[in-house]
C-alpha cells in the first residue's frame, strides 16, 4: 500500500514537471498567407542579433532579438516564435525568416509577421541568405515538397512545360510525396507520388505571378 501510495506521489510529480515545462513547437508555413509575397528569399538567423533601421552599422538600433525554440524576446516584448520565423524546425538546426530585400551584404527580414514589421540585419556569414531558388533547389531536392493546406486540388495540376498553356498531364488530391528534380522561373519539374502508387514527372506551379507561394520544402522529418 506503501508503496503504490509514493509512485503515486512520484507520478503526480513528474506529471506537473512535465506539465509545466516549455514545449519546443515546430513552425512551418501551412497556408499562403503565412508567407510575404515580396519575399525574395530566407535568411538563417543566430540566436542573438540586432536589427537597424537602414542597412548600415551607424544606423538606428530597431531592436534586439533574442530567441529560443520556445519564445522570441526583444527589447519591449516577448512573442511566439511562429510570429517571427517563416520555418524554424530545432531539432534539424533551421531557423529562417523571410527577407524582403538585400543590400550589399545586408538583408531586410520580417521579424513580426504578425504586425509586418521589417529591418536589417547584416549576417555572419553570406551564405546565411538563400535566395529562393537556391532554398528551393537544396531542400525540396532533400526533402520533397508540399502544398499549402488552402490550395485547392483543381490548383495541383501537373503539366508538360513550365508555362501557362502547357498541356495538363493530371492532377491529384492525395499525394503520398512530390520529390523535386529542377526549379525552372515559377515552376518546378517534380515527380508525384499520389496514393496509388503510381508516379507522375512534369512541372507544378510553386509560385504565382504575383509572389504567392503555394508549393513549399518539407523540413520536418516526416
């Protein structure tokens, strides 16, 4: 009785414990409002930086950043991070927010999505910016692609050529994985696997004219 009675004690311990503790929650973009249109590309960001004004280090201090895979904290406030980063995947090391523009070695990123707010940030290392064909070349081909949830299946056509007007070869509403071959101006040459099994080559729009994007990289290990 003794016993059962203090694993109990000891359950009910770790329960709160766990209860209470920060839970590190991916962040994907699942629907084409989550994503600026204006986005150019995705900048991975350190833990720790600082935003300015205008892109010089003499410019006005926007703000501090300091975040971790549970909350954003800048100077005046503390936000979510799915209210700053286009993708943050912790257990992969990817932490991307979009940029806007770029100048010599500087970029402009979305730091609240929520408030559109933007500023400039000058990284470490150049290759800390991937413009978006370069985004889309390393991690759709690593990865594989996917749709936004609000992208209509009469959106998800494939078609013989990477232009309006090209032949329609299909198109599918369950898809088991779309694996990336070439990025080509606003499409993509992919092949689809859709739940039959049965694969699909031709190309698929990942962006339309106006920046929407609607197709994007997997990063989460699934």
């Amino acid at each position: 009785m003794k016993k059962n009675f203090i694993n109990k004690i000891i359950f009910s311990v770790l329960f709160f414990l766990f209860a209470i503790m920060p839970v590190s929650a991916d962040v994907m973009p699942y629907y084409t409002g989550s994503l600026n249109n204006e986005t150019i590309g995705f900048l991975q960001v350190p833990k720790n930086f600082v935003l300015y004004l205008y892109p010089r280090n003499d410019s006005q201090v926007v703000d501090i950043v300091n975040w971790s895979d549970y909350e954003v904290k800048l100077q005046k406030t503390t936000m979510e991070p799915s209210s700053m980063f286009a993708a943050l995947v912790p257990s992969r090391g990817y932490a991307f927010c979009m940029v806007t523009d770029e100048q010599d070695d500087w970029y402009k990123i979305i730091y609240d999505k929520t408030h559109n707010k933007s500023a400039w940030i000058k990284p470490e290392k150049s290759d800390d910016f991937w413009s978006l064909r370069e985004f889309y070349a390393y991690y759709g081909k690593k990865h594989g692609l996917y749709y936004m949830k609000n992208i209509d299946y009469r959106q998800r056509g494939i078609y013989s050529g990477a232009y309006e007007g090209s032949q329609k070869l299909g198109g599918f509403t369950l898809i088991k994985n779309i694996r990336l071959n070439k990025v080509s101006g606003n499409w993509a040459l992919v092949t689809v696997v859709d739940i039959g099994n049965e694969p699909k080559i031709g190309y698929i729009r990942w962006r339309e004219d106006d920046g929407t994007i609607i197709v994007f990289p997997k990063l989460l290990s699934k």
